[in-house]
C-alpha cells in the first residue's frame, strides 16, 4: 500500500496529513472511526509508530465531508488509537489545505470541518496563522485532591474536546530540561485519577487521557504548560484542546472575561492565543485557540507486504 501524506509542526508539535491513504468511506463519522479502528488499525499503526512516524506525531485521515456546509471530514489518531479531537492537528490540516489550494488563504475566510466530537470551524488569521472555534468546553470538577507517592496535587478536571486534568500546584519546573520529572509526576496523576475511578463512573464521562501541569509564563504570556498526551508523549505545542479546557476553567473561576486574550505558552516556549465567548448550556464555553503551522514534508510512505515493521514498532 502507498500512502500519500504531508507533514506540518504547529508550533512545534507535528502533523502528517493523510491525503491519499486508506478508503474510510463517506458514510456517518462513527461508521468511519469504526473501519479505522478495525480494518485499518494495523495502517494507522505503520503511518504513526517507529520506523515512519514518532510518539510525538498525531495523524488526520481527511475524508469527503458529511454535512454539505463543512469542506471536510478529518479523524485524528496518535500512537495509541483515535482521538476526540486535536487543535494543533486542525490548524495543520487548514495549513496543508491552504498548501493543496483547496481552502483560501485570506484572512477572514472560514474552513468548516466534520469531526469525531463534533463539527468545527477554523478562520485564517493574520500573517499566516489559523483560528479554531473548538467544540463546547467545561470544567466538571474542581481542585480534586490526587495523592501521589511523594506528595500531593489538586486537579481540575475539564473537556475540551478530550478530557483533562490540570493541575498547577505539582512542584516542578516547567522546562525542557525538566521534562523526564514532568513526564513521571503527570503519568502517576493520570494513572492515580483513572483507578480511582475518575473514570465514567465517577466525576465525568470518560478517562481522564491528557494531565496538563502549568507554571508560570515567560513575558507576554500567561502561563506555560507541560501537557501528557495519551500514548505517553508530551506535546511540543501548547496543546489546543487543553487550552480549551484551561479557558473553561478560568470562566468557570470568573478569572478571565468573555473575548480577553489568554496567552498559552508551550514548554518550548511556542504560544497559542486563546479566547472564549459563553455557550447555550450553562457551565458551557465555546473556545477559540489561534497558532502558526509550517510545511515540512511531502512523501509517499510504502507498506510493503515483504516488511515485518510494515505496520509500526510498538
């Protein structure tokens, strides 16, 4: 099988758009997550995982649109499975639609986009950069007390199109140089919430995938995060979908207005631009996170049948 793709980072964090790939068909989103799942998985594997892909990469399977108003269907996927959805990812397929000639480039012109959580909309921005209006947003919890083996944390719990624990007061320092102490506490919150039962059966509707930990920004920004993605990997960007669920707090906690900017700062150092206005149901934000993208690649990866690793290392 040959497999057409382009790669993107958005601000840091990589994309590889599946342009000419696997037929996931043009039937319901659930139908077509279900054959990626299923018939397709070990595909989505060898596109993802070691010797093609990286922990750090997030695939998007485009696809023919299901309601005639969106331009596309796009299903997100990491090393471990399919995702809800993935901010960084959107603004990386806007970017590669925008290379492919298929959307406009002109700011103010608006990208509709079928998705597994939902239909979403991304406008172009400014001097390259794209705008995601993201699903509803909400915080289900507050400041959830986590014992860990050496200390204690408190979490939020919010959606943002996946679900999250944000904790702030885990006592390390968020920098690249710190980021295998990042790695284990936000692991052990994550596994520590989950078996607690923080997970369908208790203070939301699903497990708890991503731990965002947060500290304080660099100038000009208001926080910086260290944010655990499900496969294990930490995200290079500062995480669309947490700042989503960051924004959700802080309107929850009365801390930032309807339409103030918030800056989200990535362990990298790189920034997204987040704003929310409020939603039909109460508790409810609708948030908009806007970031940069850049072409990196274009590539025709081959699975060829003769290869043991044709389908990923795990």
């Amino acid at each position: 099988m040959r497999i057409s793709t382009i790669d993107s980072h958005t601000e840091g964090e990589p994309t590889r758009v599946v342009v000419d790939g696997p037929d996931l068909g043009s039937d319901s989103i659930e139908q077509r997550v279900s054959r990626l799942e299923g018939e397709y998985d070990g595909v989505r594997r060898g596109i993802l995982l070691e010797p093609r892909g990286s922990d750090a990469m997030v695939a998007a399977f485009l696809g023919p649109p299901i309601d005639e108003s969106s331009d596309a269907t796009v299903i997100f996927a990491n090393n471990v499975g399919v995702l809800g959805m993935c901010v960084h990812g959107t603004i990386g397929v806007v970017r590669t639609l925008q290379h492919l000639g298929r959307v406009s480039r002109t700011p103010g012109d608006r990208i509709r986009l079928d998705t597994p959580v939902g239909p979403i909309t991304a406008s172009v921005a400014e001097a390259g950069g794209v705008a995601v209006e993201n699903v509803p947003s909400r915080r289900t919890a507050r400041r959830v007390e986590v014992r860990l083996r050496d200390r204690t944390v408190h979490a939020d719990i919010a959606w943002g199109g996946n679900w999250f624990a944000l904790v702030d007061d885990h006592g390390e320092s968020i920098d690249p140089a710190n980021r295998d102490a990042l790695l284990s506490v936000a692991r052990e919150i994550r596994r520590t919430m989950n078996a607690e039962g923080r997970d369908g059966t208790g203070l939301h509707a699903g497990p708890i995938d991503h731990v965002e930990l947060f500290g304080p920004g660099s100038v000009g920004c208001d926080s910086r995060n260290f944010v655990l993605c499900p496969g294990g990997a930490y995200d290079r960007s500062p995480c669309g979908t947490g700042t989503s669920a960051k924004l959700a707090c802080l309107a929850a906690d009365e801390r930032l207005d309807p339409g103030d900017p918030w800056v989200q700062e990535s362990i990298l150092g790189s920034r997204f631009i987040g704003r929310y206005h409020r939603g039909e149901r109460a508790g409810e934000i609708i948030p908009t996170v806007s970031g940069r993208a850049w072409i990196t690649a274009e590539a025709e990866l081959h699975l060829d049948p003769e290869d043991p690793y044709r389908f990923g290392i795990d």
